[in-house]
C-alpha cells in the first residue's frame, strides 16, 4: 500500500513538473520545475521497490542510479545557467536568446547535460531511465502471467489498482509521455540559447565568445560535462558498479538479471 502511495505521488510529480518546465519562459524556473520532475522518476522507483517486493532489483538500481545521474546532470545545467545569467543578468528566454551562438564549448556542454536528462542512448540519464522503466515492464509481465506480487496486507481496495495489468501499461504510457516533455523542454532551452538570434543584442553576445568564462569556470564545466557521456557509454563497467555499491543500502532483493541497454527493446523504448 505504501509503495502504491509512493508510486503515485511519483507519478503525479513526474507529469506535473514537466508539464511546468515545457510551459516556463524562464531559464532557471524550468531546469527547477525540471528538477521537480526528475525527484517523481525517483520517487516512482522507491514506489515500484515497495510494489515489486523480492523482485525490486531494477526498482532499487534505476532509483539509486537516478539519484546519482540527476545530481551530475543538474551540476552542468545549473552552472550553464550560473554562466548566462553572470554574463547578461538576465534568465528570461526572450531576453538571453541567442547568448550561446559562437560559444562552442558552452555548446557542447549543455548537449551532454540536455542528452543525459533526455535519456538518450550514450548518456548517463538513459541508463537509470531504462532500469526504472523497466520494473514498470515487469510488473506488467508479472501481472499478465498470473504471477502478481503479493499485496502484503494491502486493503482490499487497493487490490484491483495493484492487479489490473491495463492501469500499470497506462502508467507506462505516462513515463514514456513524461519522458518525451523532457526531450522537449530541453530542446525549447537549446534553440533559445544556440539557434535563435537576439533581435537587437546578437553582435554584443557574440563578443563576449572570448572572455564568458573565466578557466577556472570552463574546468569546473567542462570537467562535470565530460563525466556524462562516459557513464552512459560504458554503463557495465561504471553505472553498473555502482548500483552494485548502493544497493545494500536499500536492502534489494538479489542482483536481478542483467540489462542489455543497447538491445532493440530498451532502445525502442527510449524512443
């Protein structure tokens, strides 16, 4: 019943904070509502450890990896924005469109945090993405072969929200739509920065190629911003070790079965 709880309130979170951040004009207001709704990807893990009881493995590493992988995404965003607003004192959209044009380095490093928190393939963010979404898919599979977890106690109303097969394919419908309003608030904050011109400021942006940064501001970015893609592209060797570190301390259940997370299911579902 807890778990359903916890579960649900991760879900709403998850929706509602991007829903906020796709309609925010402002820059540190959306990687806050952002941030708002990656706290519901975590909440819906420790959720779905609850529900999946001796079978929460994924639940208990996509949580702790989550955890992990939106503290490092957010360092990069949040001082991208630390950087814009340092520059121009100003965070509205409107206002600092264009600030990023002739900036590759501060490019390239709102790509690797934009990418990891998007979960696309190759980025740290899709790792953690792919083990939540899948216990959301195996519960269902468990549901559907008649195998459902035991309710523990569960009052008598909760049951058919615990065993109808059709609510959780909904609430993974959810996760996916939730996940696809991530991709969109972050691309809304890329043609802002990096394609869009300022109508009256653009050549004063671009002077400011040189000197936007200070070096010790550009290692501390860049050095965030390069951790990102390595996670993501050797999950087995980093992401993996440590889930296995942490998931003592959420007292999972075995190890669970291996993820492939570049096999044609997982990458579909990023899709």
């Amino acid at each position: 019943a807890w778990g359903l709880l916890i579960f649900s309130i991760g879900l709403f979170t998850m929706f509602g904070g991007a829903l906020l951040a796709v309609c925010s004009v402002d820059f540190k207001r959306t990687l806050a509502c952002s941030s708002m709704s990656q706290i519901g990807f975590i909440l819906l893990g420790i959720g779905m450890q609850g529900i999946l009881g001796e079978e929460n493995a994924l639940a208990v590493r996509g949580t702790l990896l989550h955890m992990v992988n939106h503290s490092l995404i957010k360092l990069v965003l949040f001082m991208i924005a630390g950087v814009v607003v340092m520059n121009l004192h100003k965070l509205n959209l409107n206002e600092i469109q264009g600030f990023g044009k002739k900036k590759p380095l501060l490019h390239v490093c709102f790509l690797a945090g934009a990418l990891g928190i998007s979960g696309i393939p190759f980025f740290n963010g899709y790792v953690s993405k792919t083990l939540l979404h899948e216990s959301i898919v195996e519960y269902v599979h468990l549901l559907n072969a008649g195998g459902a977890i035991e309710a523990g106690g569960a009052p008598a109303a909760l049951l058919p929200a615990l065993t109808d097969p059709s609510l959780w394919k909904g609430a993974e419908w959810v996760f996916l739509f939730t996940g696809g309003m991530t991709v969109a608030y972050m691309v809304k904050l890329f043609v802002a920065l990096f394609v869009e011109k300022h109508p009256t400021r653009q050549a004063e942006f671009d002077k400011l190629s040189s000197h936007y940064m200070t070096p010790l501001s550009t290692a501390a970015l860049v050095g965030a911003a390069a951790v990102l893609p390595v996670l993501g592209m050797i999950p087995h060797l980093t992401m993996d070790r440590l889930g296995d570190m942490g998931q003592g301390f959420f007292h999972a259940e075995g190890h669970g079965h291996v993820i492939q997370y570049f096999s044609f299911v997982n990458l579909k579902g990023g899709l």
